[in-house]
C-alpha cells in the first residue's frame, strides 16, 4: 500500500462475506497517511470473513479478509482458508509460503508497540491525516469527538457518526472557523470557546491606534478624493522587473512604485507633505518625505516609515520598503521608524477591497489607499477593453489641503502609476 | 499551438498524419507488432500493481500513459544499441528481451538489479534521477573510441532535466559528440511537481542551448515515438552526436504505489488524457482500416493475460537472497569490516547455509 507505512484505514468493502470473488478483484479501500487505494484480492473465491469494519485502524500484518481459495471441494472448515495480510515496507511481513519458512527459521519477533504515554493529555486528539483533513473540511473538531480506534484513536467511522449525529444541540462541539485576523492586539478565542462576555484592555499599539485615529478624525476635517487608474502598463512593468536577476530577492510591487509616485506628488505639490500647527496657527511645509506606510501587524496597526523617501530611485525605494515592512512584521521597528511620517500609503488592495476612506495619521494632510488592482472593462476610444484597474483614494486634511489640489494630486499620482516607465527614468 | 511543435504520425482518432522529415517505414505486420507489445506492458503493469497491493513487490512504478514512449524507442533500438533506463522504462526492459519475472526481482527486494545488464544490452534500473544520463554519455564515449557501429540511449524523465547530472551529460555530450541519444519522457509530472513549474521553455529547446538538437514527439504517437527515435539512433550511429528527443506524454497513474496523485492533480486533466491513450488510437487505426481482425485483438489480450499469470506465478515463487549476499560486491575485493560484519550475522545464526 505504500512505503514506510504501519497501519491502514477501512474506508468501504466492496465485497460481502459469501461473495465470490476473482484473482484481482477489487475487496476494499482503504486509507494511510499516503494515499487511498484499492485492494485487490490475493485469490479467487469465497469470502469467508471480513475482520473489521469501515473506519478500523488495521495494522500491517494483522488478517484483513479470509478466502476459501476456489477449486479447494473439501469443507470449509477443514481447509485451511488462506488470510491475505496488508504489508507495508517491503514484502519481510507478508505472510505468502515463501516467507513463512524464513520467519519461522530465526526473523526477530515484531517488537512491542510503546505504550503511549497517560499523562499529560495529548493536546490533540490521536487521528490520521486523512481523518485530520476531513474534520476540517467539514468544519468540526476532533476536541468534540471520542474515538473508538486503538489507544481512542478517531477513525473515520467516529467522524461520520459525529457528523451524522446531533450536534445542533451541543454547541460547544461545534467548531468555529478560527481567523487568524489578530483583534486589538490579540488573537480571539473562537465562538464557542471563549467566554459569552469578554473585556480587552486597550494598552500598546492598540491605545496608540484608538489615541492617533480620535485626535485625527476630531481635529482635521476629512475629506476625499478618488480615481480609477488603468494600471495595466505598470503591472507589466512590475512582471518585467521580477524577472531581472539584479532585483535578487527585493519586492518590487504595485507598493513600491506608488510609493515613488506618491513621493514625486509631493515634489510637485509641497503642500501635500505638510502639517497643521493648531498651537501657532501655522502650517510646517516639509520639503523632505518621510513615507509612511499603514501596516497591520499582529500587535495592531502601526504606521512606520522610510526617510528621506524623495531622494529614493526604484531599486532603492524596493529595498528600504522590504526592510521597512520585514523589520515591522517581527515587532522590530524602532521608535524612529514609527514617528515622523509626513505623508501615507495604506495599500488596502491585498485585502480584497477596491478602495477606503482612511483617517489621517495625525500631524500629517494627505494618505493615499490604494484599492485591489483587478481586471476591469474599461473604456479605450470606442472599444471596451480588458485592462488591469486600480482605484486610488487620497484622504486629506480639509483645512490645508482644497479640493483643487487634492485632485490635481490624485491626478497625478494616477498618471505616474498608469504609465511609470518615462516618471522611473526621467522622473 | 501543442499539435504544432509534436511530431504525430498517428492522431489521437487513429488517423494517419503525413510528416514531411519523418516518413512512415513500418508495415502493417509491424505496426500490429508494437500494438501487442503496448497491450502485454499495460497488462504486466497492471499485475504488478496487484501484486504491490497484494504485498508481494516492495513498490511499483506504473507506466500506463506512456506505453507509446516505451515501445516506440524499445523498438527503435538495434541489438547491439546500449541503453540506460530509469526505474519505469518496463516497457523498453520488454522490448530488450529481459522477462517480465526479472523486471519484478528489484521491485520483489530479492534482486539489486534483476539482470545481467551486458546479455541484453540494458542497464539495471537507476533509482537516483538522473544519474544514468552520465553513466549513458560516458558508455557512448567509449563506443565512440572503439569506433563501434552502436547508438546508446538513456531515459529519464521530466523532473530529471532539472537534475545537475543531466544537463553535466548534456555538455559532455555536447563537447565529445557523443554517440548518445537523451530520450525524456515528459509525463507532466516529477512525483508531485509539474513540469511547467521546472522549465520556461518546452523541455525539447533545451538541447539547442548545448549545441545539439533536440525535438518533441507525440510521446503517445508509437508510430511517430518509433521514427524519431529511429532517425536520432541512425544520427548517433553515423557520427552525427547526440539529439534530445521529448516525447511528450502523461502518466496516467500514480508516481508509484506510494503516492495518490488525487491529491495534487486534477481528474479533469487525467480525462483529458484519457482521449490521448497510446493504445486505443492504434487500436482504431487497424480497426477502421481492416488491418485486423476481431479474433487477432481477442487473441493479443488473451496472450497478455496469460503472461500476467505466468509473471504472478514466477513473483509468487521468487525467495529471497541469502542474507549473507548483502556483504557480497560491496568492494571488489577482501576487506577485514565486510568479512568481520558477514562473520557476525553467522554467529548470531541471521546467516544462511555458507
């Protein structure tokens, strides 16, 4: 049945005890670890027995089926039926008349199976791979079910019985799908297993996020500006570039050209990378970009950012943003990293959305998200035509920044990432 | 666009293509030669299948889907032609004159090879991948300083292209103008690994990056399998150095028996296939043109049953080797550990009658 293998599970007989069966006709399926494969019969005849039932875990070299071999006229009980046996690795346990002469002249008896440990309580329940999967598929967990293989192992026949049995009336043994998606800082115990009420306290980066996103959204005015952006030039241009050796292993993604075009905006538009003083009643233009990019990591929402981003080319750019975002995923930004952002990207399109609205980090006038890029019809002279399309959103500060310039920069911000190449080379 | 680039003398139908470099020179007598040839290899495959599930062999490796592969370069060899297989080519160890019973002895455990591999000019299988791609270059470097009239030809498969040894043959087949041919049979599929994952280009336009020509063949086509390699031999017999055939082609079952290619390969691909099968569109071809009758096909399958129970009967007799041979040809001669390891497995009574 497959290499390496030491046990095997009965999925379905195909044959009946009384049936008769021909050399190589099929008697059963059954499943390991590896595979499910089919059984064929080691002799023609007479089913005489079948030693288990569909979901027993049958070990190698344990009986499977007995044959009255057919042409054999004398009772059943006085001819010895011959056993067909599951084998593993190699034919040294199969129990063909060839090899019993050897085990009987000296082969080492099978040693004991260990004896699984009682205490502590293994975490998971004892199943097989196959069975693992199925529970998982079928959204149930083995925690919920009692298994009547060797040593409470679950087999399949526990899982269809738990499946065909009364679960709506225990709930607790239902299983929830549990996200990975962490919530104010950590991760959630699922529906059914955590308690009906439960109290986070806010502390760390998320007091930080509930701290940025109220001073912001309660002093500056937002409003928005968007744009859908034919972007299909740029994502050939991206295919291009990830195939140049000298790229190595640096990401150059959607992320990092509209981090250049977002930074050129701003050369054009100083205003765009700028702050509102409330305390002076001052506007600070800053005419050095420090990139932020919203990042949600499993403490929480950070917002760290590259220095000096404007005076960054692409392969520069891709690789401050690789190190930027690796050293942020492990929870190793520093302080510098996290503050002093001046202008934003939230790249919202991996999530699966087309756009978003989002609040400004606060002391800062303009965040762009970036929306999916998805294959779209779109408009070309007369003709509709597939293109890959992005929707590009720029909220901002209402009080600095007009209408007028936040749409001459979404403008243009959308004309950089339609076409990079001539903006890459000449900027 | 795939049509385009195979050589096809045979469509799927059964029709006859006309192919301008590789005329048909097979007769009907002959053409109905390798249609019982295909159906006797898939019949002893399917036996051996069996008799793994019924744990007789240790492992199997089907080659249904590439009987047309096999028998079309099996065929294609002259006598005196050398050739290296991997631990598939069934087929071709048929072809060569090897029985079906010595093929299982390696797959029974009870043989690290099967055959003597200088009687029918055939290599014992290569587990490792890839590595009797140099074995072969190196054997057709000889052939080639004897100044010997013979072709060698080595099988690999897809996954093996992506091995160092292989393309190590390449270039120095390549360099020495080897009297070789690299017969790759692309089944789709390295265990689990699909080949358009491993290359960028076909597997066949690899051989012009060496300097040698490289061609793809409808690796289910036995009559164009059996041309192309025909040709590539005669290439290689007449100094003309090494050619890399891809026969293109799929394995319809598992890797071996220990894997279930139902888990990372869809059954709608294998369907697909299924309209492609090597035996069937012969099958159609001498029906539909009268080229043999009903009795005829009756009578190849009865022949293949009959040798599947006469390969069951001889697997079923096969004992195992003395224990003690373990320690024989490790080297080639006397060494003190060997002979001190062989003297212990008496003294614990593991040993045989020596």
């Amino acid at each position: 049945m497959g290499e390496g293998l030491t046990e095997a599970e009965i999925v379905v007989w195909k044959v009946a005890v009384g049936d008769v069966v021909t050399l190589n006709q099929a008697l059963v399926d059954i499943e390991t670890a590896k595979a499910t494969v089919e059984l064929p019969s080691p002799y023609a005849g007479e089913i005489l027995t079948l030693h288990g039932e569909p979901g027993d875990i049958v070990e190698v070299g344990q009986p499977l089926v007995t044959v009255r071999v057919a042409g054999d006229s004398a009772p059943a009980s006085e001819v010895p039926a011959r056993t067909a046996v599951l084998v593993g690795y190699g034919v040294e346990t199969e129990a063909g008349p060839a090899r019993r002469q050897h085990r009987r002249s000296g082969a080492p008896a099978p040693l004991p199976l260990p004896t699984p440990p009682t205490s502590p309580p293994r975490h998971s329940p004892r199943s097989t791979p196959p069975i693992r999967l199925a529970a998982k598929q079928n959204g149930v967990s083995l925690d919920a079910m009692t298994g009547t293989g060797p040593n409470g192992l679950i087999t399949r026949h526990d899982l269809e019985a738990f499946l065909a049995g009364p679960r709506l009336t225990t709930p607790a043994a239902i299983a929830t799908p549990v996200t990975d998606l962490p919530f104010a800082g950590q991760q959630l115990a699922s529906w059914h297993e955590g308690p009906r009420e439960e109290r986070i306290p806010v502390r760390g980066v998320t007091r930080s996020m509930v701290e940025a996103m109220v001073t912001s959204a309660f002093t500056a005015p937002h409003a928005a500006a968007w744009l859908r952006v034919d972007v299909t030039k740029m994502v050939e241009l991206i295919a291009a570039l990830r195939s140049r050796p000298a790229l190595g292993s640096l990401r150059v993604t959607a992320l990092t050209v509209a981090a250049l075009a977002v930074c050129d905006a701003a050369r054009h538009y100083p205003g765009l990378n700028s702050s509102f003083d409330e305390a002076s009643n001052e506007i600070i233009v800053r005419r050095s970009v420090a990139l932020g990019i919203a990042a949600a990591t499993p403490r929480g929402l950070v917002v760290p950012s590259v220095k000096r981003a404007d005076e960054l080319d692409l392969i520069s750019m891709a690789r401050a943003l690789t190190e930027l975002i690796d050293v942020t995923r492990e929870g190793r930004a520093t302080v510098a990293d996290l503050t002093g952002t001046t202008i934003t990207i939230t790249n919202v399109g991996p999530f699966g959305v087309d756009g978003a609205m989002p609040i400004l980090p606060p002391g800062t006038t303009a965040i762009f998200a970036m929306g999916q890029i998805v294959k779209s019809p779109w408009v070309d002279g007369d003709q509709v035509v597939v293109r890959d399309v992005m929707e590009l959103t720029l909220s901002f500060d209402h009080r600095v920044i007009d209408g007028a310039l936040a749409s001459r920069a979404v403008a243009h911000v959308g004309a950089f990432l339609h076409d990079p190449a001539p903006a890459l080379l000449v900027g | 666009m795939l049509e385009e680039q195979l050589v096809q003398l045979l469509s799927p139908e059964g029709e006859r293509v006309t192919h301008a470099q590789y005329p048909t020179t097979l007769n009907t007598d002959e053409i109905i030669a390798l249609y019982r040839d295909m159906v006797i290899v898939r019949r002893l495959c399917n036996e051996s299948t069996s008799l793994q599930r019924q744990g007789q062999l240790a492992l199997w490796a089907p080659l249904q889907g590439q009987e047309a592969a096999q028998i079309g370069a099996g065929r294609a060899l002259r006598t005196r032609d050398f050739s290296f297989p991997s631990y598939r080519e069934h087929g071709v160890a048929w072809c060569r004159g090897i029985s079906p019973a010595e093929i299982l002895r390696l797959f029974r455990q009870v043989s690290h090879g099967g055959w003597d591999p200088q009687k029918y000019r055939h290599s014992v299988p290569t587990i490792v991948i890839g590595n009797q791609a140099l074995n072969a270059v190196g054997y057709a470097m000889g052939v080639q300083r004897d100044g010997a009239d013979e072709a060698t030809m080595v099988f690999f498969g897809d996954g093996a292209t992506s091995q160092g040894d292989v393309n190590e043959a390449f270039v120095w087949a390549a360099a020495f103008n080897a009297p070789v041919v690299f017969f790759v049979q692309n089944n789709q599929w390295a265990i689990s690994e699909p080949t358009v994952r491993q290359s960028r280009i076909p597997l066949y336009r690899r051989a012009e990056g060496f300097g040698f020509p490289g061609i793809r063949v409808d690796g289910n086509d036995v009559l164009a399998v059996y041309e192309v390699a025909s040709a590539a031999l005669q290439l290689a017999r007449e100094g003309g150095g090494p050619t890399l055939i891809e026969a293109y082609t799929y394995r319809m079952g598992a890797h071996t028996t220990s894997d279930d290619p139902t888990r990372y390969r869809f059954d709608a691909d294998v369907e697909a296939w299924k309209h492609r099968d090597p035996i069937e569109r012969v099958k159609a071809y001498l029906v539909r043109t009268q080229h043999i009758t009903a009795a005829a096909l009756t009578a190849i399958n009865e022949e293949a049953d009959v040798l599947a129970m006469e390969l069951r009967e001889a697997v079923l007799a096969m004992d195992g080797p003395d224990p003690l041979s373990i320690f024989d040809h490790v080297y080639a001669d006397q060494h003190p550990l060997i002979d001190a390891g062989r003297q212990e497995m008496i003294d614990l009574g593991l040993g045989g009658v020596r």
